[in-house]
C-alpha cells in the first residue's frame, strides 16, 4: 500500500498511475509499480476494467512479488518533487486495511450537484471503484466534502465530443482538462438520511429518489481559490472568459 497526501487530505492506496503514449495497461502498471515501490512484479490475471467515457478506463491487476525484493519508497516524476504526495510505501494484511463503516446515521446528509432539481434521483456513476460506480445518490456527511460535486465544472468543448478531467480531495479540486465559468453557481442538497446506507468511511448510497428539506446555492467566485488548474486548463479558462477569472 501507499501512504498519501493531497491537499492535505491523507489516505492509503495500491499503486498505479497513468498510462503513457505507447504503453499497455499491463505494461504502465509494472512500470509504476517500479517506480513508486521500487519492486518489479508479474502480472497473475486482470482483476477488474471501469470504464469512465468512450475514451477513459481504469484497470486493475493482481500481480506477483517474487520474494527477496524490499519495498521502498519511490516517486512520481509527474508530482512535485520538493513536496511529493508519496508519503510512504508499506506492507499490510487484508485485516489491516479493511475499515469499519460508519454505525451512527445522522439525520441529515449533503449531496452536490450543479443542477437545480426538486427531487433528488439515483444517477449512474462512474468513479474510481466499484462501490463508486454504482446507480445512486451519493452523499457525505459534511457539507464541505460534496463542494467540489457542487461546481459546475464543464466538458471542453461543451458537447458530447468534449472532454473532462479532473480530481477531488476533499474540498480542493485540480482540473485537468475542462472549464468552470467564474460567475456561475451550484446547488447542495441537505437529505434526509431515511434511505441511505454507509459504502465506506465517509460516503453514503440511496438507490431511491429523496426530496431534499434545503437546497443551498453556492457560487464559483466564493470557491475558486479551492480549484487548481493545469496549465492547459488555464489556457481552456482564458479561451472562454479571459483572465478575469485568475485570482491567483
């Protein structure tokens, strides 16, 4: 497993990463494998592909240590080198990293969105595991961490051949590829939790419709200093609302 940290927000993780021009799925993993543990590995079988647009998937593999090898902390020569988010690599048992889910159900939850709606319906969702990718509402028990699900972040160009790229920790977002318009607002839903069950340590699933008690509109302009943006998502923010929108 790997110690993380992003945007202060830290989480353990298996390693992996994104697949360069020209590689395989199969050999991007044994080369990030390499490069953020140190350990050179063989691919047993595909475990599992989630498909996340026409042209986006993740893939995960069981893969084989041979023994003798000794885990170390690696890099990610795409990340920061003077703070990098790889914390730490280390080994632990299946009983080591299970959690236990939330028992206490609070009354209320939050769930974001940037469409204004009456009724809050299940929706298909396409995260970055199974439990993330299920027909549902999503909600979390803190305001603050469905923010980032509350901005109207966009698809560049804005039609179905467009792109968005972008990741979320906590109330902080880095957008890759995409744009967010200064002036524009989203909508946080406060649900009763009635028909919700807890997936994990923080989020919850209702497969049934619910009508939300509040609805509180948020604005962009109150939350751009939480987005970072690429280099290339800057050039995409310029394109379309020139550089008002910079506040850095």
């Amino acid at each position: 497993m790997e110690r993380v940290v992003y945007f202060g927000r830290g989480f353990h993780t298996v390693p992996g990463g994104g697949i360069e021009e020209g590689e395989t799925p199969e050999q991007a993993v044994i080369r990030e494998l390499k490069e953020e543990c140190g350990l050179d590995g063989k691919i047993l079988r595909p475990l599992v592909t989630i498909h996340k647009g026409s042209d986006s998937a993740e893939y995960s593999f069981e893969i084989e240590i041979p023994e003798g090898q000794e885990a170390i902390t690696g890099y990610d020569p795409e990340e920061d080198s003077e703070d990098p988010p790889l914390k730490e690599v280390l080994w632990m048992s299946l009983d080591e990293i299970s959690y236990p889910i939330a028992k206490a159900k609070p009354k209320f939850l939050y769930h974001g969105s940037q469409y204004l709606f009456d009724v809050v319906k299940p929706q298909q969702a396409c995260g970055a595991c199974a439990e993330e990718s299920r027909l549902g509402i999503y909600a979390a028990t803190r305001k603050e961490e469905v923010i980032p699900f509350a901005l109207p972040f966009r698809f560049y160009p804005d039609s179905p051949k467009g792109k968005l790229s972008r990741d979320t920790r906590g109330i902080h977002s880095l957008l890759h590829y995409g744009s967010i318009d200064p002036d524009g607002r989203g909508y946080i839903y406060v649900l009763p939790s009635d028909t919700f069950e807890a997936i994990d340590t923080w989020q919850w699933l209702s497969t049934a419709e619910v009508k939300p008690v509040e609805v509180i509109e948020i604005h962009v302009k109150d939350y751009l200093h939480t987005i970072q943006f690429s280099e290339e998502a800057k050039e995409i923010q310029r394109k379309l609302f020139g550089d008002a929108w910079d506040q850095s």
